[in-house]
C-alpha cells in the first residue's frame, strides 16, 4: 500500500488546479485544450477508483449468464459472438440487465454528469425505495 495522497487524488488536485488557477489566464483556444486536458485527468482517476470493483462485477455477471468462467476480454467476446449469431438477444434472461449494469458503470467513469446517466441512477433508487416498501 502507498502513502497518501492516492494517484487518483492526485490527478484530481492537478485537474483542479489546471480548471481553477491556470485556465482563467490563457487565451480561449489554450484554454479549451487545458479544460481537455484536466478532464482527461479526471476520467483517468475516476477509472483507477471504480474499474477494479466494476471489472470484477462484470466479470460475475458475464460468468453467470455465459456459463462459462475467462478474461473479461474473452467472455464479452463470447457475449458478442452469441449476440450476432442469434443465440443471445435481450429477451435472454439477465442480457438486458448485464449490459444495463455495464453501461451504467462505463458512464460513471466516463460521463458521471451525463443528465442520462443520473436520470438512470434517480430512477434505479426510486426502484429500489419502491421494492424495499412493498
């Protein structure tokens, strides 16, 4: 185990740092490409923190619906072969709720401010609310 700070908190205080203190003194072009820049920071911390836990839950998933342990890389590719051989689609019991965990967890890297995304989670809370309530 490292000191701290951790890498991704790392990254994220040089993010901070290009947004908040050096962007405001470059022309607007630079100035584009720091924010680019430092979010690319950000994405990249924001994958250290959440994709071992992800890929590992994917993984599950693929295990289970495919019957059949692999790399993550090598049962998404039988996930993908199945799909366009016909043999899987989503009426498939648990394909359409594994790529809907896949994708949520792929936009919590990549996109974790998406409107879509966080209208998804509100929704998924309120789902889990109601199912605790009945």
């Amino acid at each position: 185990m490292q000191d701290q700070p951790a890498p991704a908190e790392i990254l994220a205080a040089v993010a901070a740092f290009l947004k908040t203190v050096t962007g405001p003194e470059l022309a607007p072009h630079t100035a584009f490409q720091l924010r680019v820049a430092a979010n690319a920071l950000e994405l990249a911390g924001r994958d250290m923190t959440l994709s071992p836990a992800q890929d590992a839950a994917e993984l599950a998933r693929l295990t289970a619906l495919l019957g059949r342990d692999g790399s993550l890389f090598d049962l998404n590719t039988e996930l993908a072969r199945r799909i366009d051989a016909g043999e899987t689609d989503l009426t498939t019991p648990g394909v359409a709720e594994h790529l809907w965990a896949t994708t949520l967890a792929k936009l919590a890297v990549d996109q974790p401010n998406y409107s879509g995304y966080r209208a998804a989670l509100a929704e998924k809370a309120n789902d889990g609310r109601a199912n605790k309530e009945a």
